[in-house]
C-alpha cells in the first residue's frame, strides 16, 4: 500500500510540475493571444492573471537607467506620448516584434517617447542582444523586475501606450509578428499624438 501511494504521490506531482510550467511559458513567453484595451472595451473577458492597465490609468512614474548611459524618469517625459515595451531575449515574440519597435523609433524620432523595458535580464545579456541585433531606440534595465511590478501583465512582450496627461490610452499583450505589430502600434500612436 505504502509503495502505491508513493508512486502516485510523485505521478501527481510530476502532473502538477507540468502544469506549473505549461502556464508560466505560456504567460511569459507572449504567446497568449493579443489582447488590447480595445477589446476590453468591447466586452470580451481578459484571460490576465493580474490587473494589467486600462485606457483612463494614470501611468505609475518609475525612473530607470538607460543603455545609452543616460537615465530616463517617466514624469520627465509627460507632454509627450510614450511607447512602454516590456520584453526579455529568450521571449521569441518579443525578439518578433522589436523590429516593429524599432521602426517607429526611427519614424517618429523625438516626436515620441519610446523605451524598451528589459524584464529581469542583467545588463551583459541585454547589451550584448541589442549590439547584435543592431536596436537603437533605448532600452531600460529592470533587472529587479521593479517598473514591470508597476505595469502588471499576463506575459511579455506587453507594450503600454501613454498620452500626453501621463494616461494609458490602450495596452497590447503578445504578438504575431512585426508588421502586424506595427500596424497595430503607429496606429496607436497616433491616436494618442493627435489627442488634446
């Protein structure tokens, strides 16, 4: 009897392991489907399994140092429309979508405010992705995971548009590729800068 619950207890145990971890890489890796304010705006229910932001939220100010040396404070920055984009190097559709971003970095130069926030990686993996890949718009160290505390989510790449008031104007969680994404993304973008 003992040797019967033993072998059940580990086979109940290595399902629960498995389950564990089918959800984690699901939520972080992005692969989740895309999910924006849009669609909470049209009744569908989030799959998120934290209060993400909505369209109407004053966006909570966090200051963080940049890989081009330079440190950037979210309050500094009001006045303008900022593109918050939280994503990791082993999260495949976030290295899917960063040509995306990069785009409207050099679309909208400084028209717009956009920041790539690193979540949880140490600077040495993060510069050394970004020096091959060849990005140029900046990109935050969040090392400690503080400033994506502050921007809870299911998942990543997980991307925050702010108005010019410091408010969220839409979210997007996941992606599918690039061009779908920046799509979605300059047209958000441009909503927010051609409001007030």
């Amino acid at each position: 009897m003992y040797n019967f619950i033993k072998i059940f207890n580990k086979a109940a145990l290595r399902t629960f392991l498995c389950l564990i971890l089918v959800c984690v890489l699901t939520g972080c890796s992005g692969t989740q489907a895309e999910k924006s304010t849009s669609e909470k705006k049209s009744g569908k229910r989030s799959l998120a399994l934290h209060q993400e932001m909505s369209a109407g939220n004053e966006a909570p100010d966090f200051s963080a140092k940049l890989n081009n040396g330079e440190t950037f404070s979210l309050s500094d920055a009001k006045g303008q429309v900022i593109l918050l984009n939280f994503w990791a190097t082993w999260c495949n559709n976030c290295v899917k979508e960063m040509p995306a971003i990069e785009k409207l970095y050099e679309e909208y130069g400084d028209q717009i405010t956009i920041i790539g926030v690193n979540v949880g990686e140490d600077k040495d993996t993060v510069d050394t992705f970004i020096e091959a890949k060849n990005y140029s718009f900046p990109i935050a160290y969040d090392t400690d995971s503080e400033i994506s505390n502050l921007y809870p989510s299911a998942g990543i790449p997980y991307t925050v548009i702010i108005g010019k008031d410091g408010l969220v104007t839409e979210t997007f969680l996941g992606a599918k590729d690039a061009d779908s994404q920046y799509t979605k993304l300059r047209r958000a973008l441009k909503e927010a800068y051609e409001a007030n």
